[in-house]
C-alpha cells in the first residue's frame, strides 16, 4: 500500500451537463433509446458516467484496470486476465490485504472505484490434523473466493431537470455485404435512431475519507479527477453523440474542512445545488455555513 497521505478532507461535487440532438446512454432493453426515469427524467447510468470518468483519466496517462475496448493498452482480452496477468502470484495467494494494496497501487480507478477480484481455487496452508498414528495431515483446499474492495468515490446516477420525450427517426443503414446473383447488391435495410432534442442533466458525487485509507486514495487523486470532470465529454464523439452535442456546463467541488467532527453530510451538500437548478441550466446554491464550492466552468 501507498505510504503516502490519503484523502485528508471529506469531498462532494456535482456536474451539470447539457444535451442537444444526442442519446446520452442508450437502454439496451429498449431499443437503444435514451433513458427515461418513470417520472419522465432523462436519465444516464453511474456506470456510464464512471466509464467516461476513466477514459479521460486514462487520456492523462493514468493506469486502469476496466479499460473500454477501443481503448485498451495492453493486450489482455478479459478483466480476468488482466487481474491475473499483473497480479499473478499475488491474486493467487488468497490474502486479501495483498491484493487490495497490490491492485489499488496499480490501477487509479480500483483506488477510486472499488473493485471486485476473483481468486481461483487453490490450496492454502491450514493448521496440520494429527492423526492418530502421530502423521501430519494434508493441508486444507480451499474454495474460490471474491475479494471485494469498497472504493472512497461514489457517483450517482445523471437526471434531466425537466420531462423529456426522445425523438425517433427511421434511417436507411448501408450495410449490404453480399451480391445478388443478377450482379447486383443486395437492398439496404431500414433501422431506427433515438436523440434527445435538447436537455439540461446534472449528477453528484463524494469522496470518502475514511473508506480512502483502505485504498490509498490520496488527495493528489481527488485533484486528478476533478481536473476531468469538466472536460468528460472530450474524445467521446460517437454516431449516438456528434461531437460538440454533449457538453458540461459547471462543475460544484465542496471541500469541508480537514478535522471537521461533524461534517455535513452529503445529502445536504448535494440539495444545497440540486434543489436549485433551473431548466436552462442556470442555477443557485442554498448557503451552508462555513462550506462553500469552488464553481468551475465546462470546456
């Protein structure tokens, strides 16, 4: 484990993000349409967002174990043979405290994030069982087990500030790939895209302290995220989100005061901003004695 400092303050922050004509996280059980709360919301996954969270750590040259695919940067083909290509010797061993200190000191978002490790079946070193004629026994096989480790960085799930009603177009798609025996190509099939037209969304997190000193997350990693957070849609372009169709607006960062005894709690924090946020985007902050936020503009 890292003998550096860890995260000496407890940390809140929030993000307000705009949308036009982009489908900010297409639902897999609904046809790819964009996400919609049964309130109406628009809605992204925290596991969308953690995955953008990571690409952009990884554009500025840090470690990351769940890589997305068009971006991986060695060539082990599952998180499990990623685990087990670096880890080695270590994830086998069955000690818990060495592989949470081994993979949080390598990978920034397991420090982050959490993870969960699956360790093989193997044999461990158990008491030895004296049998009756004096001989040692054999030692104990042990059954596979999870190491899980609970990360300091939480984020919530993105939600739009008003009702929204994706639109649906029907698109011709290209995608012939035989010849017909007449010498002509076979016919283009018909599809459907989804877009939200325009939306304003926001989303908050927190940073853990207490739960920083298992992983060794350290201040140095909460100023390494925060100088993503307002930059989260660069280098994200995609047929579902053109380029210059998603963009943050302000980013919130809370920094309660090291030692605090009875911080606020982040609930509170995050109500202060999200009660406040107007539909345009705009929006105004309910004053907290003693915490206020550094505002950081979008790119």
């Amino acid at each position: 484990m890292r003998e550096k400092q860890t995260l000496s303050k407890k940390i809140d922050f929030a993000v307000i993000f705009a949308v036009k004509c982009a489908n900010p996280n297409g639902n897999p059980l609904d046809g790819n349409r964009p996400r919609i709360t049964d309130q109406g919301l628009g809605e992204v996954s925290d596991v969308c967002i953690k995955r953008k969270i990571r690409d952009r750590l990884q554009e500025t040259g840090e470690t990351i174990f769940v890589q997305s695919e068009d971006r991986k940067k060695d060539d082990y083909k599952s998180l499990k043979d990623r685990a087990e290509g670096v880890l080695g010797a270590t994830l086998k061993s069955n000690d818990e405290k060495a592989v949470r200190d081994a993979a949080c000191e390598k990978w920034m978002d397991v420090r982050a994030f959490g993870q969960l490790f699956a360790i093989p079946k193997g044999k461990k070193a158990g008491k030895k069982k004296e049998a009756d004629t004096g001989d040692a026994g054999d030692d104990e096989s042990t059954k596979g087990v999870s190491i899980g480790i609970r990360g300091p960085v939480s984020v919530h799930p993105a939600f739009s500030t008003e009702r929204l009603v994706p639109t649906s177009i029907q698109i011709t798609k290209s995608v012939s790939g035989e010849t017909k025996a007449d010498g002509s190509r076979s016919s283009d099939t018909m599809g459907m895209k989804h877009r939200i037209d325009g939306g304003v969304y926001w989303f908050v997190g927190s940073m853990n302290p207490q739960l920083a000193q298992k992983t060794g997350f350290t201040d140095a990693d909460a100023a390494k995220i925060k100088a993503v957070l307002p930059r989260l849609f660069e280098n994200d372009e995609s047929a579902a989100r053109p380029a210059g169709s998603m963009r943050v607006l302000k980013v919130f960062w809370w920094e309660q005061p090291a030692g605090t005894k009875t911080p606020y709690s982040s609930a509170r924090v995050h109500e202060s901003l999200t009660k406040n946020i107007n539909a345009d985007g705009t929006c105004k902050l309910t004053p907290l004695s003693g915490l206020k936020p550094e505002e950081i503009e979008g790119f």
